[in-house]
C-alpha cells in the first residue's frame, strides 16, 4: 500500500448540514492536485445523519474513509485521525471550511519547506478576517494573551482550526495528548515545542461562519483550567517523557 502525500481529516459532530458541501470542495481540489491523498472524517457521538451522508459519497470518492467513535470532543476525534492515517503530512480542518480549501497548498511543499508543524494563523502579516463580530474577535485575543503567557509564548492564534503535522511530528505528538476539548490544540502545540518541533505560524484568509457550538461562559472557564493543567504538566517535564 503507496504512502500517501497528504492525509486530510475532518472531525464531524453533527455536521450533516455542512458535509456535502465541504466534500464537494475538497474531492475537487484533491482532484486537482499531482499527489496521492487520503480524506478521513472522524464522526464523533453525532445524533445526526452525519455518518449517512460520508457513507452516500464514498462510492464517488475513493480516497474518502471514515471513523466512527462513541466518545465526543474535537480533541478526541483529531487524535484518533492523526494516528490512524498515513500521509507524510497531516492536515487537520474544520469541516466548515473558514479558510478556502485552496489555502492547504501554502501548509505543504514546496511551498512551506521542511514542515514540521505549521498552523494557520488569522493574526500574522498577510492574514485577513472577514466578517467577524467584534465581540469573538475580542474574546480570541483575551484568550490567546493567557496563552501567550502561561504556556506559549510567541504565537498569536493557537486556535484556528486548520493545522499541519509531518508524519514524524504527529507520530511523537498526539500519542501524549490527553486534552478532549477545545482546549486540546494549545495541548497539542505545547507537546510540539517541548519534544522540540519548531512551530510556523500561517497567515491565511479565514471567514467568520455562524453556528459555533461553543458556550462562551462554561467553555471558556473551562479553557483557562485547562491551560493551568497544561502549564503544570509542562513545569513537570511529562509532555517531554512518557504517555500522560
């Protein structure tokens, strides 16, 4: 079985909505691109049709797979993703697409070489945000400077949804991630610099899409304990040794 180039993995809760037409985008841009790709959507406890809808395009799009798991949270249905795929590079996405497909190319080379880790940041030179309330945008910022200051400092957006792993780099890092929620990329990325992956910061076009699934009182309380216990892991060396 060839490796393939690039493994691109969608976590889906109850996204039957939004799924055909982000399939529709990304079997066209894989269709147009030289290399081997796989596409893995990681259903997680949806209570929609969201694994019917996988299913109905798979005849038509052979790269297309899917994992089914009984346990919910982002965190966990990335996990699982980039351990069970198999191309040099890993692309993790939100199934919404906020950023254009078309962007993934600036993750891999040759346009980015030697990529270890890169993410997509709506914060760096050259970026634009479009359309996004004020308020969110305000939020973001108060959350990324707590961030900055307890566990990573330097990059300004840990949490835009698209990120890119070589195979080495996700094969070290997400076997020690332990983090199921919405904090999990702050984990994830925290895991990277303490094994000593050098973290790139991607400035994309990103466009606010209503629907988030995010509570901002209980979700945020729980961010910010989250990013104490990552801070105290860190002081601890356990993302640097063995499995948390």
């Amino acid at each position: 079985m060839s490796t393939p180039f690039l493994s691109l993995i969608l976590p889906a809760h109850n996204e039957a909505e939004r799924l055909p037409h982000s399939l529709k985008l990304v079997q066209e841009f894989i269709n147009r691109q030289t290399y081997e790709s796989e596409v893995l959507v990681i259903e997680n406890a949806s209570a929609d049709d969201t694994a019917k809808v996988v299913e109905g395009y798979q005849a038509s799009f052979p790269q297309l797979k899917m994992i089914r798991l009984e346990q919910g949270g982002k965190g966990n249905a990335i996990r699982v993703g980039m351990q069970a795929s198999r191309g040099e590079y890993r692309f993790m996405a939100d199934v919404d697409f906020s950023m254009p497909v078309e962007e993934i190319s600036k993750f891999l080379p040759p346009n980015l070489a030697q990529t270890q880790v890169a993410i997509a940041s709506r914060e760096q030179a050259g970026s634009k945000r479009i359309a996004e309330p004020f308020y969110r945008h305000m939020i973001g910022r108060v959350f990324n400077g707590l961030v900055r200051i307890l566990v990573l400092p330097g990059l300004q957006d840990t949490q835009c949804g698209f990120k890119c792993f070589s195979a080495e780099a996700a094969e070290q890092i997400f076997p020690k991630q332990t983090l199921n929620g919405w904090s999990f990329d702050v984990e994830v990325l925290t895991i990277a610099r303490e094994l000593g992956f050098k973290v790139l910061e991607v400035p994309i076009t990103w466009t606010y899409q209503p629907g988030s699934r995010m509570s901002i009182l209980s979700d945020s309380w729980q961010m910010f304990k989250d990013l104490l216990l990552i801070r105290s892991r860190k002081r601890k060396g356990l993302y640097r040794g063995k499995t948390v």
